[in-house]
C-alpha cells in the first residue's frame, strides 16, 4: 500500500487556496494535518473552514510537534531559506512558492542541506507540469520540431498601488526583487524548461511608475547554448495583462497565450512553409489526456519524487538554472554589461544578494 504523506501549510494568505486544492487532488497520498500563520486568528479560520486539525503559529514549535513529511511553503520571499532548511533538518521534504530564495548564496545553502539530510526542496514551477508542455518537449527531444532558434517570452502583468501596499512587498529586502522576480519567474523558467541552457544575458530594468524600491520593469536578450536567442519582458504595469510565450523552432512555432495557468486548448503550432508536414501536425494533434498547470499537477509529481527518493525537477540544478538567470537579468540591469553563465561566483556581490548590494 502506497504510503499517505502528512503536509502542512505554512501562510495562509492569498494562494494557499491554491495549496489546498492541489492536496485534495491527491488525497489518496497527502493529507494536510496542520497550518501555521503569524496571524492566530487567520490560521484558525483557514483551518476550520479546511477541516485542518492542527493550527499554529509557531513553525519551530509545529516542526517539533508535527514532524510532517511534506512542508509546504507560502510565506513572504524572504523566509524561505531558513524555512526550508530548517524544515528538511527535521526530515521533510518541502515545496515552496517562489521565488525560492534570494540569492545564489542562499540556493547553495538549500542544495547543502538536500545534500546532508537526504530530504528535497523544490520550487513551485507549476508551468512545466501541464500535459501538455510535456507532450511539446518530447517533441522537441526527439527532433521533430527541428533546432530552436527564436524565443519570446513575455510577463505583461498590472499591479496597482494597493498591491504594493502590503508591508513587505515593493522592498528588495523582504520581497527580493520587482517582476522580475516575483512576476515573471514563473513564465522564465517555463522558457528554460523547454530551450534550455542559457549562455549570456543583456537587459535593462527600471522603476517607471509605481513608487516602490524595486523595479516595475526589465527587459532582457538571452543567448542560448544551443545557439538560440531569446527576449524577455516583466512588467507590473500592463493594463492589458498577458503571459506570452513563443518558440520559434525550425519546422514550426509554437505559442502559449494565457495569464496565470494554461490547458492545451492555450497553445498553438504554426507550420513552417510549406507547412504540408503532416507526420509532425499529427504528432502534435495526438495529445495525452489534459493535465492543466496547477499546484496539483507538480505535487502528484512531487509525491512520486518522494516514492522513489529522487530529486524532483524543479529542486537542485534546475532550481539554480532559474535563479542564475534571474539574478544575471539584475546584474546586467544594474551594471549595464552582460553577463554570462557561471561568472557569478563567491566573492560577487550578486552571489551574496540577487539584486547586489540593494
């Protein structure tokens, strides 16, 4: 018999709804036994309107009185370092919301932790868990869509003052970054899920309209160890919101139009001229059943990751491929020279801090 995981919710703020219908998708393996929020009172409405049995808001005195298998992690960006290792010190295995951490600095010390406690923690990167985002890269791994040659990926988003006003938001210190950060993360790390490994970063960023600390936009140009290019825009200032992505390969485009979770009916394949490929339009017409790109869909995964004692996809590397970048996007902005892949080590005040010494 499969075992069933015991989880706790940690932040029950705006997405833990989010959290809470992911685990009723696999309530035959995860069962959501307690929740913690500094708020007493907000945690235990969350918990009797979930039918949670435990409420805290102590998340050290939870760790020792829980001991879960799976902490699930929604709290303000700057905490999820310390709760995340703390966590996989007391053996659970953890998914936290992202951004992840803070710094490469910060990525390190989780990886040391996986490392020395044999527990994992992944990042919440529900884009590359839909259906059909696999069925387009085995695709592309079995060549049938030729090289990849040209990508856009776009995060055209709109938040107002009152989004800002929250006490930690707008600030590198407690929120880590602007859209960059914790807007268009989930939209680039999709990109690299499906072109891969990035080479070298130029990009612009700046704070144009909200009054906030960090930036509302950033534009980037991404050269791909492939050979591929890439552009990328964040944006908190777009009334008309939009998540845009565009891959360019050699025998088609392909192009998902949506805003915060997608379904295949969301994509779309062009042909390259003369477009008479039939082999590779039926291909792509000959969709597995639809899994959409929700909490559920990576925690299902993230439980078979458990089940087998394996790094899950969006843990270790591919975690730190995410960060990299992002943090390259920064460094470029604010030193207005590109950077590429790997020149941001120990000693650089970017490894230390994502945004440098902001």
């Amino acid at each position: 018999m499969s075992k069933t995981y015991r989880a706790v919710l940690v932040g029950t703020g705006a997405i833990c709804d989010a959290h809470l219908q992911a685990v009723e998708n696999v309530s035959n393996r995860v069962e959501l036994v307690a929740a913690v929020d500094l708020d007493a009172e907000k945690v235990k409405a969350f918990c009797e309107r979930a039918n949670v049995p435990l409420a805290f808001t102590d998340y050290d005195k939870m760790l020792e009185e829980v001991g879960p298998d799976i902490v699930l992690i929604a709290t303000p960006p700057n905490t999820h370092t310390t709760m995340s290792i703390k966590a996989m010190e007391k053996g659970a295995w953890v998914l936290c919301e992202k951004p992840l951490c803070g710094s490469l600095a910060e990525l390190d010390l989780i990886r040391a932790a996986e490392q020395s406690t044999g527990c994992h923690t992944a990042c919440v990167f529900q884009m590359r868990y839909a259906s059909s985002n696999l069925h387009l890269k085995r695709l592309a791994k079995n060549g049938q869509l030729g090289r990849p040659l040209v990508g856009v990926c776009n995060t055209l988003w709109f938040r107002d003052e009152a989004y800002y006003a929250v006490p930690w938001r707008g600030r590198y210190e407690t929120e880590l970054g602007g859209p960059t950060m914790g807007l268009g993360i989930h939209a680039m790390d999709h990109f690299l899920d499906l072109f891969g490994d990035w080479e070298e970063v130029r990009s612009m960023a700046g704070t144009l309209d909200r009054d906030i600390e960090v930036e509302d936009v950033s534009m980037a140009l991404v050269r791909f160890k492939n050979g591929a290019f890439g552009s990328i825009v964040n944006s908190a200032l777009s009334p008309r919101q939009d998540t845009y992505l565009r891959l360019d390969f050699q025998r088609a485009t392909a192009e998902l139009d949506h805003l915060y979770a997608y379904t295949r009916d969301n994509w779309k394949l062009t042909l390259a001229p003369p477009a008479q490929n039939d082999a590779l339009l039926q291909a792509w017409q000959n969709f597995p059943p639809d899994v959409g790109s929700s909490h559920g869909a990576q925690l299902r995964a993230f439980v078979k990751n458990m089940d087998r004692g394996e790094c899950p996809h969006t843990s270790g590397l591919e975690a730190r491929r995410t960060i990299e970048l992002l943090t390259a996007i920064y460094k470029s902005a604010f030193t207005e020279k590109p950077v590429r892949q790997g020149s941001i080590v120990e000693g650089d005040p970017y490894y230390q801090k994502i945004s440098g010494k902001r």
